[in-house]
C-alpha cells in the first residue's frame, strides 16, 4: 500500500538523518557512550569489556554526575573496590590516580604522592568519598586474595597514621524549599 511505503521512506529516511548528523560535539565521544562506561564501570566487567571493544578509548572516559562530581571510568572501579575492572581498563590505557593506588593496596606508591604532597590524602574523590574510604571498600570484595589484604590493611595503616584521609565534604543544610532552586533541567 501506499501509506505503508510511506512509512517505510520515512523510517529508512530518520536513520539516515541519525548516522549523517555529526554529533554536536563532535569528535568526541557521544554522551550516551561516556556514560554508560562510567556507570558500568563501578560494578559490570562484562559491560566494560564490551564496551572497550567497541571504543578502546572509552579507558579513559570521565561523568560529570552534576556540580562538578566528576568521575572516571577507573574512579568509578576504584571507590567500589573493583580490582578487576581497573587492571582491564589500565591495560587499556587509563591512569590511574591515589584513589586507585590506595584500592589496590599500592602502599609505596601512594606513600610517594602523600609525602610530596602533604595534605593531599584528604582530598576527596569522585562523589565526596574519601581516600581511605577506597581501600576499605576493597576489602569489602568476596574475591580479594590473601596477600592483596595485607597489601590494603596496609595502605589503611598508613593512611590513619598519616590523618586526614577520612575527612567527608561538610553537607550544607537545605530546607525542601531551598532545595528547587536546584531542580530542573541542565543543558
């Protein structure tokens, strides 16, 4: 009939507007891509896998959840304490910071920064969670080995010596009046 060839012109006709148009910001990736890495990566290795066969570069991909809570893909690993996926998204090319130093029971390493940067171990990361908080979060994991345990146990040692590894952001208090200035949506 001619209304379903119609249709059928107009479908075939939007997908090709969609695979033609240049994204808006591109060459970068597409919002919808960074995204779904950067969620992924806090808990789905199967997802990440795929997702960097797809897009190798994805390794390196950061979220900003809203108010400047940026995260990366290897952030999002590091504060669930998900070794697994930080090792496959190194080998992929992603860097690795203190916050993921501190999961992987990294003592030396994380030593080196803290000392040449006194106070930095109180910096928070992505969502406000805290660096000794990331190596906690690793010993909270079923599959941790014997000796990444003491490797952790250690970084977490160190870092209450040190101090000031735990300090959470200060919540400001908001009545639910106050709190819709903040509502709606953000281009």
């Amino acid at each position: 009939s001619l209304a379903g060839t119609s249709a059928i012109a107009q479908s075939n006709a939007d997908t090709l507007e969609q695979h033609t148009a240049l994204y808006y910001r591109f060459p970068a990736i597409l919002d919808d891509d960074t995204y779904g890495m950067v969620n992924a990566a806090h808990f789905n290795l199967e997802k990440v896998k795929e997702l960097l066969t797809k897009r190798p570069e994805l390794a390196k991909a950061a979220w900003d959840w809203g108010f400047g809570d940026y995260e990366t893909a290897i952030g999002a690993c590091s504060h669930t304490g998900r070794k697994d996926i930080a090792e496959l998204l190194m080998s992929y090319g992603a860097w690795p910071d203190m916050f993921t130093l501190a999961m992987l029971g990294m003592h030396q390493s994380l030593k080196e920064i803290i000392e040449s940067r006194p106070g930095i171990q109180s910096t928070p990361g992505p969502h406000g969670i805290t660096l000794l908080k990331h190596a906690q979060n690793r010993l909270g994991q079923k599959d941790i080995a014997e000796e990444d345990k003491a490797n952790v146990r250690k970084v977490i040692a160190y870092l209450e010596q040190v101090g000031n590894a735990n300090v959470g952001h200060t919540s400001l208090v908001y009545t639910e009046e106050d709190k819709t200035i903040f509502l709606g949506d953000y281009q």
